[in-house]
C-alpha cells in the first residue's frame, strides 16, 4: 500500500513539475514564434486550457495546452541536439 502511495505522489509532482516548466518556456516562446502576434492564454483573460486561439480585448491569446506543448517541442530539440552532440 505505502508503493502505491508513494508512486501516486511522485507521479503527480513529476507531471507538476514537468508541466510547469514547459508551460513556463512556452510563456516566453510563444510571442517570439508569432513574431508578437500571440500571447501566451492566462486564467485572468478567460484562456485557460486547450488548442484554441481567442481574440480578447483585441489580441490573440493561444491556449494553456498549446503553449506547454510549445515549451515541450523546444525542451525535446534541446535534450535531442545535447544527446546528438
């Protein structure tokens, strides 16, 4: 039983912590892959998750899931050029 505790907790503050970073170089990577076109989709302007892309307040703001995804593609070309070279 404490395995299953202990590998639920591990589980959750892995995805937490993976999630988190990703989601965070998204924040930062997305309006420089949109040129400043997009800003990354935050919980105060109604964006909070999926694929979508909304136009609020006259700006583009791109979904929670597409900026983790963002940050997770760059993450994946970081860790694959280090292990290349």
């Amino acid at each position: 039983m404490d395995d299953i505790i202990g590998f639920i907790f591990i589980s959750i503050f892995m995805k937490l912590i993976f999630w988190g970073i990703c989601y965070a170089t998204g924040c930062l990577l997305t309006p420089l892959i949109s040129l400043g076109k997009w800003q990354a989709g935050d919980s105060e302007k109604g964006n909070r998750s999926g694929f979508t892309l909304k136009k609020i307040d006259g700006e583009l703001y791109l979904g929670s899931c597409s900026v983790a995804l963002i940050g997770m593609l760059f993450w994946a070309v970081v860790i694959t050029a280090l292990l290349i070279t």
